[in-house]
C-alpha cells in the first residue's frame, strides 16, 4: 500500500473515533430505581438514597388519620399471595407486584382500582423499593398523582406502630 493511502485511512479513522459513535442502539426501557438527586451533603453514602425519589409517600399516622376521618383509603399489598396470607394490613387488598414480569398483565387488577380515592400501595420493603414502581404504573394507566402514594416505611413501619394487622402469623393482641 502506498503512503499516503495508509495515511488517508489512518486520518479518517483518527476523525471518526474523535467524533464519537454515528450509530447508537435505542435505548432499553428498564424498570429499576431511579437515581437519587445529588444532596449538598457529598459525605452522605449512598446506600441512603431513596429509591424512586419522585414517588409520593404518605406515613402510617396519615393513613390512619384519613381511614379514621373519612375512610376514602385503599390499601394495596404489593407483596406475594403467601407473604400476604400470613400477615397484611387490615382491609388491604392484594396485588402482587413482580419486577421481571410485563406490567401490561397486571393493568386489569390495577385498572379495577377506584380513580376517586387515595390508594396506598405497601410491600415489606424498608425503602418502598416494590410498592413505589406500582405507583408510577397507575399514573401510566391514567391516575391522578395526587391520589396514588407509597406508603413510608412499608409494613414493618405499620406493625411497629402497633396498628391492625391480619394474617394467619398474626396473633390475636395484634
């Protein structure tokens, strides 16, 4: 090969890669937890970030005000038939929510849900990490974000205030 073909060829490659990739691959919708913002605190670590940080929360106490005020609360568990058998929150309903699977398949039980009441969703995660992606699926079937909220804390923060629970693993003082 010549010289100045080699040098041609080695020119162009030299401004190609300079230029960065001309094809990129769409990218893949994936549901996982969507990066906390940045805190002013950068000594903060980052197993206390928040999953799913624009998913509205609404604590326990509140729950419980609104059930006793005006009783326009629904309580979804997000957690399997068996964890939900053995132990829920009283007059929660059960939809159980799987990460790997199609969130089409789960539009007729979450589409079934009133669109005129607040409705709550909960797993027995610390962080809402299986409650807060349900949320944000109701609002791609059409619900006001105002009325669809992660409950704080899940179930473990629910049955350490001592309030309801049902289950066959629940003990009667509960």
């Amino acid at each position: 090969m010549k010289p100045r073909l080699l040098a041609g060829i080695f020119f162009t490659l030299v401004m190609i890669l300079r230029a960065g990739p001309f094809f990129r691959f769409p990218q893949r919708e994936v549901r996982a937890a969507a990066p906390a913002k940045a805190s002013q605190d950068k000594s903060a670590p980052a197993k206390d970030a928040l999953p799913f940080p624009d998913v509205p929360r609404i604590t326990p106490e509140q729950v419980q005000r609104l059930a006793k005020t005006n009783g326009n609360v629904v309580l979804v568990d997000t957690d399997d038939a068996e964890t939900y058998e053995a132990e829920h929150i009283r007059g929660a309903v059960n939809i159980p929510y799987d990460p790997t699977a199609d969130p089409r398949a789960q539009d007729p039980s979450l589409s079934a849900l009133p669109g005129d009441r607040l409705i709550v969703f909960y797993c027995n995660c610390p962080h809402e990490e299986d409650s807060a992606p349900v949320v944000m699926e109701m609002w791609q079937l059409g619900y006001d974000h105002d009325k669809v909220k992660a409950l704080q804390g899940g179930l473990s923060r629910w049955e350490h205030l001592g309030y309801p629970l049902a289950g066959t693993d629940v003990t009667k003082d509960k």
